[in-house]
C-alpha cells in the first residue's frame, strides 16, 4: 500500500492531490508541520532531511514531490494526467512541472521562512521583499503562459497542474497576486482548486 507522510499545506498537498486524480488506494501518515513532529527518531528515518512529503511504495522511499509525481506516473498512471511521451507537448509539460519546484518554490520559501518559519530574531525584511518580486514576476510570466489556455500544458488537465497548483496555494496565501493583476491565472486557479483531488488534499 502506498503510504504518504503530510502535513498541510505543505508540499505533500501535491501528492496527496496526485493520490486523488489518480484514485489510487493509500494511506495517510499527517505529520504535525514542526521540528518536534519532523525531526522523530521515526520520522527521520523515512527523511532524512525532516521534510515533508514523503512516500513509500513497499520499501521504496522517495522524498522530492517532483520525483513523486513522476514515479507515480510512471508506474501507475496508465498514460493519465501527462501528454503522449517525447512529444512537443510532454516537453512543455515537464518543464512547467519542474519549473514549479525549481524555479518558483525559492521566493516562496524564502517569504515563508522569513515571514513564519524562522526564529523573529532570524528574520530578514528584506529577504521577504526580494522573495515577493522574484515570485510577483514569476507570476506575471504563468500568466502570459495561461494566456487561451485552460491548463498548464494545454487543454487537459495534467501533473504540471498538481505541482504548479500548490505554489499558488502559497502565492494565495501571501496575498501575492488577485483576479485583475493576473486574470488567466485566476481562472486556472478556480478551474484546478475546484476539482475534488484539491479540496481532499487541502482539506
Ligand atoms: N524539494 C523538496 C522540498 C521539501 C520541503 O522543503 N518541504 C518543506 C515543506 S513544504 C519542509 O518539510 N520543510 C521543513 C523544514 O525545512 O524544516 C520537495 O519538493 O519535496
């Protein structure tokens, strides 16, 4: 039985989600998002590093959601929820997948651990206020992207839209954007955050 360790509003929000879309059988680990609850004895076995997500799958550990989402695919997905293999499309896609956790999630890291996460006295304004440019163009560019499209990658809903999904929880969250600044974003965002598979994952 697959197994998923989570926490909300974490980015094990992105595999659970993935979970659903694929109506896979799983259980769920929900961890408390703090030092006590990620740095266990039990827990650092399954991660190493004390973050959330991770999943097993029998004694296969895994702990990066990219990596998840792809492995889930691969194995169970049947060819759902990505573009034909080798083609322009599954191209596109894969891109914005890992752009989601590569290239968007710093700035949002950085506001978070800035703004929350850290220590008050570890806290640097200004990190926060880089962090919230970098993540406001980055998001003037998704949008542009969004531009006559309904999803991501295209027409149909794929994992792209899992992963990137939960950096606009955050960028929600952080007041970073709203319908006027980014009005093909909003429309995605209500399209994705309305499907069943988000709302268990955040629930
Ligand atoms: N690249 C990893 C990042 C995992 C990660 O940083 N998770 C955060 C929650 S969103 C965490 O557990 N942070 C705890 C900490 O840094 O102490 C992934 O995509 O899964």
């Amino acid at each position: 039985m697959l197994k998923v360790y989570h926490a909300k509003n974490t980015r094990s929000t992105r595999v659970v989600w993935l979970l659903e879309e694929l109506g896979l059988p799983y259980e769920t680990e929900v961890l408390e998002f703090s030092p006590e609850a990620l740095q266990s004895e039990t827990y650092l076995a399954i991660n190493p590093l004390a973050k959330v997500p991770s999943l097993t799958d029998g004694d296969l550990i895994l702990n990066e959601s990219a990596a998840i989402t792809l492995y889930l695919l691969a194995k169970y997905g049947k060819g759902r929820l990505e573009p034909a293999q080798g083609t322009r499309a599954h191209g596109e896609y894969l891109q914005w997948l890992i752009f989601a956790e590569a290239s968007f999630m710093p700035p949002l890291s950085a506001i978070a651990q800035h703004s929350f996460i850290r220590p008050e006295e570890k806290r640097v304004p200004l990190i926060v206020a880089e962090g919230q440019a970098d993540a406001r163009k980055i998001i003037g560019l998704i949008d542009r992207a969004l531009a006559g499209k309904a999803y991501i990658a295209g027409a149909e809903f794929t994992a792209a839209d899992t992963m990137l999904g939960y950096n606009f929880l955050l960028a929600s969250l952080f007041g970073l954007w709203n319908a006027e600044t980014s009005p093909n974003v909003a429309a995605w965002y209500g399209r994705i955050s309305a499907r069943p598979g988000f709302q268990k994952a955040t629930a």
